[in-house]
C-alpha cells in the first residue's frame, strides 16, 4: 500500500487539530438527539439515479466522494492533516471481458463453462490477458488454520493448480461442537479467506463451489459481483478466481471419476488431504485493467478532555455500491444501493451534524470506507495506514444495510459479546428502554461481511451496529405489526445487491433514527468512559496488531 495522504502518529494530528476543543468546555456532554430529517435528505439523494449508485472507479463514486466531504465541512467536522477530508486508497480494477473463455478437460471429454451460468471468473495478478491451464485440485474447505489444528493442504503441493473448493467451514459434530465456531460462520469460511489462502499456497487460482446455503446468499450474488469490475489494493494475486455452480461442479467431478457428495463427506473429517482431479481447466481471460485511485472521508469532532482526547470512537459506513452498467442487459442500468448502504452513509452524516455541537471526551471520528463491496478495501487500506493511531483507538461502531422498516424493542449487536462492548451496549439499550436482541449463531459470516471486520482483525474492538436487514431474517421486535415489521425486512433478500435496492419515500425511518441514535448514544458512553474497551480473554483479535 503507497503511503497515505495522512500520518499514523496520533500526537501531531491531535495537537494540530484540538487546541479548539477546549472552547467547547470542559465538560463531556451525553450524546445529543439525531434528527429525522437530515437523515432522510441525505438517504434520499445518495440513491438518487444522479449518483449512479456510487460506483468504485465510477464518475458516481467521485460525486459521492465530493459530496461527503462537502457535507462535513458544511456540518463542521475538523479536516485531517492535510485541511481536508478524502484518505487516498491506490486500486488496481479489472473487468472479465466477454472475449474471455473457459472450459475444463475431464474424463477425455471437453466440458465448456458459460460465465454467469456455470461460472464467475475474474484475474486478479494485473495482467490484460491471462492463459490457464493447468489440473484441479479438490481442496475440501480451503482452510490452513493452526489454532483449529486444521489444514487441508497437509502434505500436499498444490503450487501452480487451480483448487476447486467449499465456501463456510467444518461443520460441528457431536465430538467437536464448537470447532470453527459451532453452528456460526468464522472468517476461514468467507470467500475472501479461501481467495487469499490460494495465493499464500501458490495456486494457480481457486473456484469456490456455490450453494445458497453454504454461501448464505444465491447464484445471483456472485454474478452480479463478477459481472462488474472487480478491485483489489495492489499486491500478489490469482490468476484466476471466482465461483463455480452447484451443478456445474457436480458434473465436471462426475466426469472426472469423483462423487462430489462423497468428496464433501471426506472434507468433513479432520485428516483430510487435497483429491487430485482427474481434470484440466484452460481458461483465456480477457480483462480491461487499470489502476485508479479512490477515497475513504473521514472528519473529525475533537474530544473536550485534555487527557482523553489524543484516544478516539471511530464510526463508519461505507459509502460505496456496485454503481452503473450500461451492458448488464436489464431494462435498470444502476444499481442504487439505498439500503446497502445509503442508509449507513446518511445515518453517520446526521449522527455527525449532532455530535458537533456537543464533543464528548474522547475525539469522535466519522469515517466513509470507499470499496467495502470489493472486499473492505477501504477500510483495510485505513487500517495499514490509520488516521489516528489503532493503539488509541477505542472502538468502531459500523453501520451497514440499516432499518427501513420501523422502531423496534431491541437492538442488534452481534459481535460486541467479543468485548466490553457487550455490557457498555446493555446499559446504552436500557437507558432507551430497550434490551439487546437474543444472540443467533451467525450462519452467514455477518461479522466478517463488514468494514468492522477490518478494524478487529487489526485489534481494535469492533462490531456492526443494529438491525436484521443484513441477514434479512428480520427477527426483531418490531413496536408495531410484528408479522408485517419481519415479513418487509425478509423481502429484502430478494433486493440485496440487485438494481431493485431503491429508496421509497414511503418508508418509516423512525427505526433507523433509533438505530443511529443507539449507535451514536454508545458511542458516546463509550467516549466518556474511564478506560477504552477491553476484548474478551482469548479472544482472536484481542491485541493490537500494529
């Protein structure tokens, strides 16, 4: 990662930045009332068509970018070091073109594979043009994790093949319950852990076998993702990766001489090796490739305590969706992304028009990640290069995919049981006359599909603040009409990262304001508190990393 715009050493940045704090006295205030409309302007306009659904790389994305910094210095949010508001972030972007071919050689049969129907590819070394054809590998989950004492990749030498394998992980059994989290999903069963491991092995690449179930999501998601441009922050890379359908794989393993039902069975058991296939792939990738540069924003509102105000709250949202693609054959060129995550970019806009008029103790800083929808690039890209120190960090409270649909009873706050800011979100919900929702086993990852995720792999405590909608499972207590509260969040899955993620003006925000106002509300607990947060002992991501 080039060096960033910004310095990581906190001490410059505070004094440069909070010799006015103490103008604004003394005296940390509590958390101050987030309005309705702001909220709902900001929200309205983000998934306006005008945006073009704010786009990585995309004349959206820049608007975007020019029209969040312009809000913060409207509000009052203090610059960064430099007197303004963007944090560079270098990407290199690269699009499949339909030139680009693939199929697989099995059995002494050919077996072509149609993009979007079979499979989704992408290169992801940099490279305009990209021969492949190597064996295949079946690679049962993917997984080299010492703290499981697992690994499949124990004897073998998989350098230079293209591995096939399963996305989520190991399921529990009755001898081992709580192996790789039990019945939840841990960050060795995301897509973006098995893509990275390919490369640490010296794979060729890897194709990761799509099932709803296991990926939590359906065929479509994949599609859509790879049918765009797909980005990644500068480094070593697959040549090629992506995502092979349920059915395409099954016939290509039953070419092969395999049973895939058998093979997942065998991948189950602690033990297992890598199966050589009795299959080649030779692929030709076409990609239109280019480096670009994009923009987390962030803005600042300086603590009021002389000894807490070189330590921080972080909030964030990112800003970024899947933007425009005059080419994708539908009668809607864009896809809007309101909910996911205009809602999330809006609710920190009016949170931070609140907080300037009312600095808590510790400096409050709001934070706008560009390329979360390519694999948290910003956020990760903040981290290796942070504008405040991670050492005095205290937290990132993160807002994604927020409540359209009404206030609620509870609040939802998976992944604070992993610190303190389990207990300090106990007291914030019973201060609003709400109880936290019922913990679930997180069955699709949720923890690891959010900019947080890059806060807490680097130490910092982290979770993702709020509601259903991202799971869409819409289990929470709803103040009014249960049955119609959850069957509108579930309807959202049929909306997630399509073109049909639309704003409606119809829609009740009160949820949403509650939403950001519990966000805000712990923030400021956590800000005023006497010390930062603390993980949980054993926890994984319990120090610090840099």
């Amino acid at each position: 990662m080039p060096a960033s715009l910004f310095r990581t050493c906190a001490a410059p940045l505070a004094a440069a930045l909070l010799l006015g704090a103490a103008s604004a006295g003394a005296r940390a205030q509590s958390a101050p009332p987030v309005a309705e409309a702001p909220l709902r302007a900001h929200l309205s306009f983000l998934a306006d068509d005008l945006l073009e659904g704010r786009g990585t790389g995309q004349r959206g994305g820049a608007l975007t970018v020019r029209y969040l910094e312009t809000q913060a210095a409207v509000l009052g949010l203090r610059p960064l070091a430099d007197g303004g508001y963007r944090q560079k972030v270098e990407l290199v972007g690269q699009k499949t073109l339909p030139a680009s071919t693939l199929r697989f050689e099995a059995g002494g049969k050919t077996l072509p594979a149609t993009f979007g129907k079979d499979v989704v590819y992408a290169n992801a070394a940099g490279t305009t043009a990209t021969h492949v054809t190597v064996p295949l590998v079946f690679v049962g989950y993917g997984i080299d994790a010492p703290g499981e004492h697992w690994n499949d990749f124990d004897g073998a030498d998989v350098k230079g093949k293209l591995l096939v394998a399963m996305v989520n992980d190991p399921q529990p059994t009755a001898a081992e319950p709580d192996r790789f989290g039990g019945k939840s999903l841990t960050w060795y069963g995301r897509w973006a852990y098995k893509f990275e491991e390919a490369v640490r092995q010296g794979a060729a690449g890897i194709l990761l076998i799509h099932t709803t179930a296991s990926a939590s999501y359906p065929w479509s998601v994949p599609v859509n993702s790879f049918s765009h441009e797909q980005f990644h922050l500068a480094g070593p890379g697959n040549a090629l990766q992506g995502w092979i359908s349920e059915d395409m794989a099954r016939t290509l393993f039953a070419q092969a001489g395999q049973d895939l039902d058998t093979l997942r069975a065998r991948a189950e058991v602690r033990g297992f090796r890598p199966v050589p296939l009795d299959a080649r792939i030779d692929a030709d990738v076409q990609s239109a490739v280019r480096t670009i540069v994009e923009y987390n924003v962030a803005g600042i509102v300086p603590g009021s305590d002389p000894k807490l105000r070189d330590q921080a709250v972080i909030y964030s949202a990112h800003w970024d969706h899947l933007g425009i693609d005059p080419d994708n054959g539908k009668p809607d060129h864009i896809w809007n992304g309101a909910i996911d995550n205009a809602s999330g970019t809006a609710a920190l806009l009016a949170m931070a028009q609140a907080a300037v008029r009312h600095p808590a103790k510790r400096t409050q800083i709001f934070l706008w990640p560009c390329a979360e929808e390519q694999g948290l690039l910003g956020s990760l890209a903040y981290v290796r290069n942070p504008v405040w120190a991670l050492a005095r960090t205290a937290a990132d409270l993160n807002l994604d995919s927020m409540n359209f649909v009404g206030r609620t009873r509870d609040m939802g706050v998976a992944g604070a049981e992993r610190s303190s800011l389990y207990a300090t979100s106990e007291r914030v919900a019973r201060a609003m006359g709400l109880h936290l929702a019922a913990p679930v086993p997180d069955l699709g990852g949720a923890y690891f599909r959010a900019d947080h995720f890059s806060f807490a792999k680097a130490g910092v405590p982290a979770f993702n603040v709020g509601s259903a909608v991202f799971s869409g499972d819409g289990r929470f207590e709803f103040e009014h009409d249960q049955a119609a509260g959850g069957a509108k969040m579930r309807a959202f899955t049929k909306d997630y990262h399509q073109v049909s993620d639309q704003y409606d003006p119809a829609w009740d925000l009160s949820g949403m304001v509650q939403q950001a106002q519990f966000t805000l509300n712990l923030g400021y607990a956590v800000a005023n508190a006497p010390s930062m947060p603390a993980w949980k002992a054993g926890e994984a991501y319990g120090k610090v990393k840099r």
